[in-house]
C-alpha cells in the first residue's frame, strides 16, 4: 500500500511544482499558489523517503491535500469551471482515501504487544 501512495503523490504534486515554477499566471492569480505549494513539496519529498518516516508525511501531505484541493474545487464550481471542478474532487476524493488507508496502516503498525500475563 505504502507503494501506491508513493506513485499517487507524485503526478499531482509535480505538475502544481511546475505551474507554479513557470507560469507567472498562474502564481499572481491563484490564491491557493502557496497551499498547493506546500502540500506538493512535502508530498514529492515523502515520497522518496524511507519507509519509516514516509508513511507518516504521506498521510499528513495526502489530508492537507485533500483539503486544499476540494477548496479549490468549490472555487472552481462557483466560478462555473464545472469540468476543472469535478476533476478536483475527484482527485481530493483520492487523496482522501488515500490518507484513510494511511492512517489506519500507522494505527495498526505503532500498536504495541501485550505483555504476557
């Protein structure tokens, strides 16, 4: 599972990298620039770290994502842009579910034994 978070975090995070890096429109003009700046970065990195420290930044990059991302989406629906919109949910509907199974691998994994009675 840890694997296909890796291969998800990256499509999004490095096309929002690029926008941001060369399209000075879409910098001035995009409120969410610095959000989606930030989850990007910290996702694209996760993803290559160990396993370890990976799971955990990929479960926190893939919650903030999901949130910046359907924020934007309802951006996109008030502004009538209905396909950029849809694709946005669901790509935050991804993250989300994403981060769920994430957090419930760490929930299971950081258990402790029981001692023996």
């Amino acid at each position: 599972m840890v694997i296909l978070a890796r291969v998800l975090a990256l499509p999004v995070s490095l096309i929002l990298v690029w926008w941001l890096a060369t399209d000075a429109d879409y910098r001035s003009d995009n409120i969410f620039a610095l959000p989606d700046l930030a989850f990007s970065l910290l996702l694209i990195v996760a993803a290559f770290l160990p396993r370890r420290a990976a799971v955990p930044l990929l479960t926190v990059g893939f919650y903030f994502g999901s949130g910046v991302i359907t924020v934007a989406a309802f951006e996109r629906l008030a502004q009538s842009e209905t396909g950029p919109g849809t694709l946005n949910f669901a790509i935050a509907a991804i993250y989300l579910a994403m981060a769920l199974i994430l957090s419930f691998k760490v929930g299971l994994t950081s258990q402790q034994p029981k001692p023996a009675e």
